[in-house]
C-alpha cells in the first residue's frame, strides 16, 4: 500500500481520549468483573447458607467499618483535589493533597490490620491449623475440645514440674550452705517469681479441670449413656456456650417459648444423668449464657460480669476470653464460610489499597505539574474504583 | 490598563471562579458520601423507624451503597464530562457483574435447597444446622443420605465381587 492512498482516507484516531486513561479504563472494567465475581460469589454463598454468623460472633465492629469507608471517601476526595492543584501548575499544593490521599490510604490499612489481628487473636482463621472454628456442637467438636485440654494438661504439667524444679533446686542449694539465710537476692527473686509462676501453673490446670467435669465429661458420658436423649445435644450445646456465647442470644428472654413448650409436654422427661458426675442442673442451652443465670453461677460470675454491655455493643464473653490462654475450639454456625469469604474480600480489597498506596509513593517522588496531570488522574481512577468496592463491602460485611 | 492585561485579568479571575467552584462541587459530593455512609449505618442503630426487617434494611443499604457509587463515578471519576465512549466500557463490564452472580446462584445457591442434593453426607453430618422449624427436614435428609450412601456402598461391593 502506498502512502498516497492515507491521504483519501480520515480516520478517527479511535478513543478521544489518551493511551493511559483508555487502558486504565479497559484495567478497571476488568476490575469491575473480578470484584463482582468476588461479591457476587459472597452474595450467592452467604445467602444459599444454613446458617451465618451475626457480626458480633465473629468480632467484627460496625463502627471501625464506617470510620474506613469516611477515610477512604476523604482520600477521594483529596486525590481529586489533588490532580485540580496540578492541572493549574500548583504543585506544593498538589503534592499536600496527595500526601494527605497517602496518609489515609495508610490509616485504612492500619485500621484493617487491627481489625484482622482481633480476628486472629480469636482463632478466626479461615482453615486449620489456626482456624478453630466448628460448625456444630456435636461429638466431632466436644472430641476436639477434650483434645486442646489435654494438650493443654501435658503443657501445663511439663511447665509446673520445670518451675517445681527450679524452685527445688534452689531450695537445695540453701540448705547446702553453712548459713540458712545465705540466699543472695537473685535467689530470693526468682523463688518469688517461681512461687508465682507455680500459682498460675496450678490455677490454670484447676481450670482446664473445671471445665472438663463440669461441661465436658458430663456431655459425652450423657451421649454415650442415652444416646436417644435430648440432653446430651443440649449439654453439648452448654459446653460450646460456655466456651464462646452467641452474642444475639444475650438479648433472648430467660426461658424461650419452646423449652417452656418441651416442659409443658407429659411425654418429656430428661433423661436420668450419670450417676459419677455433677451436671450443670440447666434444661435449656440458652440458660447458660443467659444473663440472670450467670449472676447465681460462682465460676460464670466473673465471665458475665460487664457482658450486657458486652451483648449490646459487640461480642458476648466467654470462657475463651476471659482465659485466652485457653483457645479452645468455637462452635460458630457457618463461620468456617464466613471467615473464607471475608478474609478473600477484604484481603484482595487490602491488596488493592497498598498497590494505590505504592503508586501514591512513586508519584510524590515526582514534581506535579501540568504534565503530570495525567498521571495522576490514572491513579486517581483506579483509587476511586477502590474506593466503590469499599463501599459495597462495608454493609455487606458489616452490616447485613 | 492595556486590552490585554484587562482580559488576561478577567481570565485569571475566571479560573479562579472555575477553581472555587470544581473544589465546592467536590466538596459537596464528599459530605453527600459522608451522609451517605451515616444512611447505611442507620439501619443498624436503634434510631431505624422501619421495623426489624432485614430485607429492608438490606435494599436501604445496597441502594444507598448503588448511591454512592454512582456519585462516585460521575463526579471523582469525570464521568460526568466525558464523552459517549464511557458507555461502552461501563455498560458491559455492569451486565458481567450481573450475570457473574446469576449464574453462580443454580449450583451454589441453590445446592441447600432440593434436599441438600448438593451436600455430601460428610459435609451434612458436620454442618451448622437448619433453623428450628426446617430442622426436621435437616434430619430427614441426613438419613436419606446415609440410605443412600448404604446403598451405594452395596452396589460398589457387589460391583467388586463381580
């Protein structure tokens, strides 16, 4: 073809617009599709479940939700501002403004990190190892359960006797020596910190006991002795609210309708209870975590104590929080697949959020004019589109 | 006053006009977001007037989220004075969205109803529970699913010694 024939033909030069913004645009569209893939498959699985955990089941807080989405929307708002600084050639105030966009990007981050860490600190994870999340309290969970105390039995066990140990092997060295007061003052401390260290050894594993007779050992001997019997599933259930209550059922009446239905039935009779055992006289599993029963329970005093608060403005307490060292397995009824998609959504989002935050740094390194302006409006396109998906997934996950 | 200073004058203080008015619109469409977000978080305080229906509050926040996008788009990302091309690659890429979700909704939204034919007996023996008045169902269904499962195992063993 030669070049005489380009001259009868006009051509568009195809998009009105430049080569960076035309690919930032078809780079968002396909962005538009991943992330609707993403939330659309948390749509469809979330409400194809049996069952989903309320946002306070799994820690999360609506308020450090709605603080993100006004950070994020005043970074917006700023990395507009700063791309009109540079189009007029303001440069020190463009780069104020972007700065500022950077900030925030950052304190969103920082937000979520927290956020994530409380999850961790509560064994929410996604899958095990880390994840302790059960699905039901049926024999598989209470089986796990009885597995994490007996860890927790030889861990507890191997730790008094190094401590008992030590605190021997000092004890010796004093009765060796000629004068019976001749422990040096390092001595005298660490036999003190010792003597403490074996006081918490010994509390812990009276704990670890506790709850073995008095939930544990009770639910299994029930199920393995009536196995007909609803009592088993209901002291079963006792067992999984002991360790980690339902935070809507705080706000449950005493006696809900159908235990006092169940009582009203001549044909219902609880089954007789191991005769070796001390059972927690309760009929109903909502009793349990129920604030007026925690107020006659010795051992469930301390845990409830502040937990109507606790009930109204997020998480109920239970065993696992007031001994975290516990971390023994939550039956949270579909939170193994709300942890899944959560932490896809929200780690993908975060994922985004740092690339904006990497490009925000790279373009505060530059002087930013006029002939930057482009530049920046591309980055700012693809931080408003973060900024969208954020806005969607704030009520989803926190408020729905 | 020379012509040209008087008009370069004039054109300073209309970009400064220009200037003013494009950061009070960006201003304004911020506070809207703010608002917006508040609106949101609304349905979730005890000051909510419209009952406790999920489904409302859920189409209140989904339309106000759809708000603020929107806001998002025509205004932060200039779609407002762009040309027609936007069409071309918005409209598309929302009926993907769209379609994405639907098309998940037969086999995996659907795979708890039909009695749970999508569930594996494992999977059903260890899954949360159904609410109180479907649990029954819940029951019945793992006990077809372990019939079935017999039966399975039947036909394997008679496959095995054939």
């Amino acid at each position: 073809m030669s070049d005489s024939h380009g001259s009868k033909f006009e051509y568009h030069p195809g998009l009105p617009l430049g080569l960076g913004k035309t690919f930032v645009w078809l780079f968002l569209s396909t962005e538009i599709m991943f992330f609707a893939g993403l939330i659309g498959t948390y749509i469809v699985l979330r409400f194809g479940s049996i069952a989903w955990p309320s946002p306070h089941d799994v820690h999360l807080a609506e308020h450090w939700g709605a603080i993100n989405t006004a950070v994020l929307i005043a970074s917006s708002l700023t990395v507009v501002l700063s791309l009109e600084a540079a189009k007029r050639n303001r440069t020190a105030e463009a780069k104020g403004w972007m700065l500022i966009t950077f900030i925030c990007g950052c304190v969103f981050m920082g937000v979520k990190g927290y956020e994530y860490s409380a999850k961790f600190e509560h064994g929410l994870y996604p899958q095990y190892p880390h994840g302790r999340i059960y699905e039901k309290a049926d024999l598989l969970y209470s089986a796990a359960v009885r597995k994490r105390l007996n860890e927790l039995k030889v861990d507890l066990g191997k730790s008094l006797a190094s401590h008992s140990e030590a605190q021997e092997e000092i004890n010796k060295s004093k009765e060796g020596s000629e004068k019976k007061t001749d422990l040096t003052k390092k001595q005298q401390q660490q036999l003190a910190k010792l003597k403490v260290a074996i006081g918490e050894d010994e509390s812990r594993l009276a704990v670890v006991d506790e709850i073995q007779k008095k939930y544990l050992d009770p639910a299994e001997l029930m199920v393995r002795d009536h196995p007909g019997d609803p009592q088993g599933r209901i002291l079963l259930t006792q067992l999984a609210h002991a360790i980690y209550p339902p935070a809507d059922l705080h706000a449950q009446p005493r006696m809900p309708e159908a235990q006092e239905q169940l009582e009203k039935d001549p044909a219902y009779e609880p089954g007789p209870l191991p005769g070796n055992v001390q059972v927690v006289p309760q009929k109903s599993p909502f009793r349990l975590v129920s604030h007026d029963d925690a107020a006659g329970d010795d051992h469930h005093a301390s845990v409830h104590e502040g937990s109507e608060a606790a009930a109204h403005a997020g998480h109920a307490h239970g065993l696992n929080d007031e001994h975290p060292w516990l971390k023994l397995p939550m039956v949270i009824p579909g939170g193994n697949m709300w942890a899944s998609t959560y932490f896809l959504l929200t780690g993908f989002h975060a994922i985004h959020v740092i690339v904006g935050l990497i490009a925000f740094f790279i373009l505060m390194l530059y002087v930013l004019d006029k002939k930057r302006a482009g530049v920046i409006e591309n980055v700012g396109l693809y931080w408003h589109f973060v900024d969208i998906v954020w806005i969607f997934l704030f009520p989803m996950l926190y408020l729905f | 006053m020379s012509e040209h200073e008087a008009s370069h004058e004039q054109g300073a203080s209309h970009e400064h006009d220009d200037v003013h008015n494009n950061y009070r619109l960006f201003l304004t469409v911020s506070v809207l977001l703010v608002i917006a977000t508040a609106a949101s978080y609304w349905t979730f305080t005890d000051l909510w007037p419209f009952g406790e229906s999920k489904e409302i509050k859920r189409l209140w926040m989904m339309a106000v989220s759809c708000f603020k996008a929107s806001l998002v788009i025509i205004f932060f990302m200039h779609l407002k004075w762009e040309a027609n091309w936007k069409w071309i690659l918005t409209v598309p890429a929302s009926f993907m969205c769209v379609l994405l979700t639907l098309a998940l909704v037969p086999d995996v939204g659907m795979r708890v109803f039909n009695g749970f034919s999508g569930y594996s007996r494992e999977r059903l023996m260890h899954s949360a529970e159904l609410p109180h008045d479907k649990a029954g169902q819940h029951h019945a269904d793992v006990k077809h699913a372990d019939a079935k499962h017999a039966k399975d195992g039947k036909d394997d063993q008679s496959q095995e010694v054939h």
